[in-house]
C-alpha cells in the first residue's frame, strides 16, 4: 500500500464522525474485500451491507446516507439494488447490497475516498457502518477480469433485454474477453434465465476448472451453488 493509501487509513482511525466505533453495518467489497475497495473508473461495482439490527434488513427501508473523511456527506450516486438470483443472502444473515453504477463511476476522479454509510430508517432508527477506503484507478490496459464480472453483473442487475440475444451473449462471453470463474458463474445465471440449463450446466463445470486456480469471490461461491442444486434438481 502507498504512503498515501496509509496516510488514508490512518485519517479514517482518528478523524471526528457521526459514526459510532460499535458499527450496526458492516460495509465490505460484494467480491469480500473489506478495508480497500479497487475499481476502474467507468466500472461499476457493488458494496455489501450487512446488517446487525433486524430492523433494517428490508432492502430500500428508510434513507441512504454516504460520507468521508470528518462525517462530511457526499453524493458518490450509490443506488440500493435488490436481485435474490444474483445477490443470494446466505442463510441466518441480514443483507442489502448498493451498486454504483457505470455511468457514476465514470464521474469519479482518480484516487483514494473513505467511505462510510448511513441508513436511516422509517421508524427512526439510524444504523451506521464502519469506514472502508475506495481506491479509484484510471486503467489504460481496459477491463480486466474484476472489472468485466462488475460489467456483467451492472447487465443482469438492470435487466438488460440483450441478454436474451444469442449474437449479445456470444460476444460477451467471445474468446479474448476476460474470463474468470465469476464471468462463467454468471454466464450461467444469464443462461438459467433465458431456459437454457444446459448450456448452463457447462458454464458451471468451466467455473470449477477456473476456480481451481483462483478461488471465486463470495457472490459467485453463493451463486454457484444456487446454480448447481437447480441444474442437478432438473
């Protein structure tokens, strides 16, 4: 990590905030990182909440709120996204999962931005998370294979109705398009989605080869599974 990225760090440790050090969310990476949060500027990517107090599990209950560094509220346009095939809640926990979009991320300059988020909620009640770094980073190499998952994952959240085009899903998946466990993971969720477990099934048996080198983020681990017991059960 650079000198700036711990001088960061060190300034979320001690400067004032409205967030109480007994965080009731806990903010993290869909992909598990938890202290710093890479992306590619003009890439989406998705937070995690997970929530301490049952009062605010019900996704888009009560007002967002975002701040930095001294509590000061900034407006990064977060949106709240709910998707129960994409975004599977694991069993006893409590979740909600925030995305900035594309088109938001295009917005944001180059560098380091701590992070902190509020949720009040209708009856009153104000759960605040802990405080997490982002790390925007301008890339001149394109997507790479973190990026392209995010990418997908922004077209499924949204519905995109090219997803259901043959030609749209053979380019996206094309040879020398950045491939990983999670791109074939979701894939295969694209492929459930439009009747087609077969060519689903294959989708998923690419994944455990690709994930035999790398092992596959929590989101795509949770899918996945999802994914197997509804092909295995047909």
């Amino acid at each position: 990590m650079s000198r700036f990225a711990l001088a960061v760090s060190a300034l979320l440790l001690v400067a004032p905030s409205l967030y109480a050090q007994q965080a009731s969310l806990d903010i993290s990476a869909i992909e598990g990182m938890r202290d710093t949060v890479e992306f590619h500027i003009g890439s989406p990517f998705f937070l995690r909440l997970d929530v301490h107090d049952h009062d605010g599990c019900r996704p888009f209950d009560g007002t967002l709120l975002y701040s930095g560094a001294g509590g000061v509220q900034n407006g990064w346009g977060f949106e709240e996204v709910a998707d129960t095939a994409l975004f599977p809640v694991a069993s006893g926990r409590c979740e909600r999962v925030l995305m900035l979009s594309s088109e938001n991320s295009n917005r944001v300059a180059e560098g380091w931005y701590p992070l902190a988020v509020a949720v009040s909620l209708e009856n009153g009640t104000t759960l605040r998370s802990n405080r997490i770094v982002l790390h925007a980073v301008r890339s001149a190499a394109g997507a790479d294979r973190l990026s392209y998952a995010r990418f997908l994952m922004e077209q499924i959240v949204r519905h995109t109705q090219l997803l259901r085009d043959p030609e749209t899903l053979s380019a996206l998946f094309a040879e020398g398009t950045p491939q990983s466990a999670e791109s074939e993971i979701l894939r295969a969720l694209i492929l459930m989605g439009i009747g087609d477990p077969t060519t689903a099934a294959g989708a998923l048996r690419q994944a455990e080869r690709l994930a035999a080198r790398r092992p596959m983020a929590d989101y795509a681990a949770r899918v996945q599974e999802r994914l197997n017991a509804a092909v295995g059960g047909r």
